[in-house]
C-alpha cells in the first residue's frame, strides 16, 4: 500500500502508465516482495492481477492479450523459479512476435551477500528479450515508455524490468510524476513509390499467387489484402498464424499454407508470388519449392535462410497492398479450376477417416457444427491441428490462434483464457491434446476462477501422436511416447469445470450442445482412434 497516501512512488509511475496505454489485466504468479507493490499499486488503476497457477501459462495469456488489444501484455514472476518457469511464456512472445512486458523481482544492493535463488536473470533473458531496465534511474516514466515503445516496435516482443523494492518505493522524481496519455501512433504511412522493375514484374504476371503471415492480421493489413486479392483476382493461401486474414467466404480464401504436396499444384500454376506479411518463423522447415519471381511485402527486415525474393518492400503492409492493388491487372485464374483445388485441399485435409470408433475429424466437425458463428478457437501443437486448422471457417484475423514460432503444447488452455479475459463477449474453443492438457491442467482452476466462458476440447489418445508417426516413420520401436490413461472430465470436474467424457460417436453432438451451453469452463474429453493421422499428414505434407 501506498504508505504516503499523497506522494507517488516510482511503483505508482508503472501502474500508471500501464493503465495508460490500455493494460487491464496483468498475469502471473507472485512471490513476497515487489509483487505485492505491483498488485496493489495495479489495482488503484483498476487494472485486475490474474492468478495462474504457473507463470509459464500466465505468459502465454498475456502474450495473447497483447496479440488481441492494442495493448502490451504484462507477465509478473518473483525472482529465481518465477523467471525460470515462465521463459516458455516469454520465448513464444519472442518467437510468435506479441510485445510482452515481463516483470521480476531483483535482489536491492544491501542484499548483495545472499545467493539463495540468485542467478543472472538479464542474461537469461537477454536472448529473448528486445531490451530490458531497472526503475533507478532519474526518470524512469521515460525509461517505462522507452521500453514499451520498443516492444511494440516490428517485430513486436518481449521487453524486460527488474524491479528493486529499494527503487520502486522511492518518490517518483518530479519530472516523472505526471502520468500523459498513451503512446499514439504516428500517422498513416504514404503509399511507396512502385519501382519500374517491380511495375514490370507485376504487370506481366498472369496467374499471380498470395502467401498471407502473420503479420497479415492487423486489421488494416487484412482489409487491404482483401482489396488487393479481389482487384487482382488472385487467390490467397495462409498460414495458420494468419488464417482469417482472407474471410473463408471469399472464393480467393482457398486454404491453409502448408509448404508441401497439397500446395503444389497452386506454385506450379502460379507465374508470381506476393509473400505478404509472411515472417521468418513461418517458412517450411525443407528448401523452397517455388522456382518462379517472389515479391515481398514485410513489415520489417528479417536474416534470410529459406528464399530471397527478386523484390522486398519492408514497411507498413496496407499501403503497400493499396499501391500494388492501383497498377495491377485482373489475373487469368480460370475460376472451375480455383474452384476444384480448393475443394481438393479441404478433401486432403479430411483424409484423417481411419477405423473407429471415434476418429479425430468426427470430433472436430461435432465441435464446428455445435460452435457459434463467431467464436474463437485456440491450438495446441500437436497431430490434433491438422484436422481442425482445414475445417475451421475463419472470416476474420485472430479466430484462430496458435503457436507457429514456438509451436509449444500447452498453449490453447491458457490462449483460451487470454481470450476470453480480453474479449469476453466472444465464445472460446480451446483444441488440446491430452499431453498439452497435461502440462497445464491447473489452469482450468484459473479458467474456473476467472469466470471465464470456454468449451475445452481434448483428443485424449494416451500418446504423443504427432512424435509416434515420426517414430514410425524413421522405424524406431514404438517405445517412450505413451501415457497411462487419464480421465479429463474428473479432472475438470475436480477444479469445478462440467466435465463430459465421450467414447462413441453417437455420444457427440449431445456432449458438445451441453458443454456450449454451459455458463462457465466446460471440458469434453473424447478417446479418440489417432489412426488416421498418418493418412492426414501424407495427404497435406507428402
């Protein structure tokens, strides 16, 4: 608490600002000392701390706060184990590009002799983070700022402040006390001057391809995609960072961007392709196949290690789009055949049939029919994506999210949280396997807790699915992925979630209207047949 009621202290000066630019919830999980200042200094600006039950799902739904508002996502962790646990958190900010602010307990200087939970922790979090501060220095509203600013600045990613009780309590210095607006983005950038050599490279190309990433899902990028798409009459594959960038509606919105045998006959067709907001995380793993011109539009510069296209524009992404969209010429797709491949690619992605009695497409698709129009689904990495990712109808940026960079499990859970705490007039689907949901079980108490209003869907196959048809692939003995058997809904039920347990398929679609009309977390844990994977994952990626 604030012990002076009048003079603010340099605590006050974080709180403050937060609050100024949008923060409304904070994430985490604190320890004794300087949280407990944050908490309640937090609370004066009404912004609200959510208890999770680790800091590495408290990163990661902050980190999607920040993907959903225009506001910076803020995890606290106490020192030592606090910082430790919540790096899975704060290395997808890194790698999934959400501006994160992480703060952690310091040791002041009086308490230079004690070693206990003592280690580094700049340097532990320096290959993570953008740039980092303490709060003793003359004006650390400038530094506060400064950092967040940074942040958000492209790509955008985590930021770093060591709090000392020492310099968080101390009066806030007098140039620093008065708390200004937030930060306000600089005016709407010029459309580019068009190159005459990319004017000719555009103008000859007849049957033009788009690659839509990440950075696509910026309201402004994807409303200008959406004009340069219908002016150039090109069709437009994303990747499932941006999926929805394109709405599934549109004809031209012809699917998931795999990099493999699915999405060979559209680069074989195509005579130039636009790579608009694609980001270095989202390339294949394998070479690029596409021998024919690329166009880059990018939001920034990034270290080349898959294609180097002929031509890159770096800057915003929607004039550049707009100024492309006024020089282009209607492409020559002929429409049956855009119309037969996009069909193809939903037939491919539905491959996953295999014996019974539940098999992983029955879950996804009960799911979808039972999910309201507008709602919002949440990934896990794993096998499970595939046939969910295909079947989704996105029609606008940020319906789906997952983790692509970091491609971590045990993600959706607390995605779906972030979710439902930033945009709660919005339903949630989180889709998890049984070992993502293993590692963050507890957080259905935080869903619990939180009041938060989400349908949690797991395809409980007691292995690591995705890691077994590598194995298999490689011809290594089936050892060390399985699981012994585990019985989500009592577990759901146990934190005070309704759990649902499904077993065949007729018991489906009464499960899932049960779990969508439930006023609060719901858990449907289906055992499902993982067979059919093996044909899903030879049909998409060859």
């Amino acid at each position: 608490m604030n012990e002076s009621n009048d003079v603010p202290r340099v605590i006050d000066l974080l709180a403050a600002r937060l609050a100024a630019r949008g923060v409304r919830h904070v994430f985490g999980v604190p320890g004794g000392d300087c949280s407990l200042d944050l908490i309640d200094a937090c609370a004066r600006e009404g912004i609200d701390f959510v208890l999770a039950r680790t800091e590495s799902a408290a990163g990661i739904m902050a980190s999607v706060t920040a993907e959903l508002t225009s506001a910076p996502g803020v995890l606290m962790v106490t020192r030592g184990p606090g910082l430790a646990h919540g790096m899975n958190g704060v290395a997808y900010a890194a790698l999934d590009r959400a501006p994160l602010l992480v703060l952690a307990d310091g040791y002041d200087p009086r308490l230079d002799h004690v070693a206990h939970q003592r280690y580094d922790q700049h340097a532990m979090i320096a290959p993570l983070s953008k740039g980092s501060c303490g709060l003793g220095a003359d004006d650390p509203t400038g530094d506060i700022d400064a950092l967040l600013d940074l942040a958000a600045s492209e790509p955008p990613g985590p930021v770093y402040i060591e709090m000392r009780g020492g310099e968080i309590r101390r009066p806030a210095p007098p140039a620093s006390a008065a708390v200004t607006s937030a930060h306000v983005p600089s005016a709407a950038a010029k459309p580019p001057q068009l190159a005459p050599a990319l004017q000719t490279l555009l103008a000859s190309a007849r049957r033009p391809l788009i690659v839509a990433g990440l950075q696509a899902c910026r309201s402004e990028a994807s409303s200008a995609l959406r004009r340069l798409s219908a002016a150039w009459r090109c069709p437009v594959l994303e990747t499932y960072k941006s999926l929805g960038t394109m709405s599934a509606d549109d004809p031209l919105a012809v699917g998931c961007y795999t990099g493999g045998v699915a999405d060979a006959p559209w680069f074989a067709e195509a005579d130039l392709v636009l790579l608009y907001g694609l980001d270095a995380i989202e390339f294949p793993a394998h070479p690029w196949l596409y021998k024919g011109p690329i166009v880059e539009l990018s939001t920034h510069a990034f270290a080349r290690n898959i294609v180097t296209p002929e031509i890159s524009l770096v800057g915003p992404l929607a004039p550049a789009a707009d100024a492309i969209a006024a020089v282009v010429q209607p492409g020559q797709w002929d429409a049956a055949w855009l119309a037969r491949q996009r069909a193809e690619l939903k037939s491919r992605a539905r491959a996953a049939t295999g014996d019974g009695p539940l098999t992983p497409q029955a879950l996804v698709d009960a799911a979808i029919h039972a999910a309201p129009a507008n709602a919002r689904i949440t990934l896990d990495a794993g096998a499970h994506m595939l046939p969910v990712l295909h079947a989704w109808h996105a029609t606008e940026p940020r319906q789906a999210l997952i983790s692509r960079g970091l491609a971590t499990m045990a993600f959706a859970l607390p995605a779906a949280i972030g979710s439902a705490l930033a945009d709660p007039g919005r339903p949630v689907v989180a889709f998890t396997g049984d070992g993502g949901l293993m590692m963050c079980a507890g957080e259905l108490g935080t869903a619990v807790q939180q009041r938060c209003r989400l349908v949690v869907i797991v395809f409980n196959d007691e292995s690591l699915t995705l890691i077994e048809v590598k194995q298999r692939q490689r011809r290594f003995p089936r050892a060390g992925l399985d699981f012994s058997p585990a019985d989500f809904a009592k577990v759901a039920e146990g934190f005070g979630c309704l759990g649902i347990r499904v077993e065949m398929p007729e018991e489906l679609a009464p499960a899932m209207r049960r779990a969508f009309a439930h006023d609060g977390p719901a858990v449907v844990d289906a055992r499902i047949n993982p067979h059919a994977y093996t044909a899903q994952l030879g049909a998409l990626r060859g």
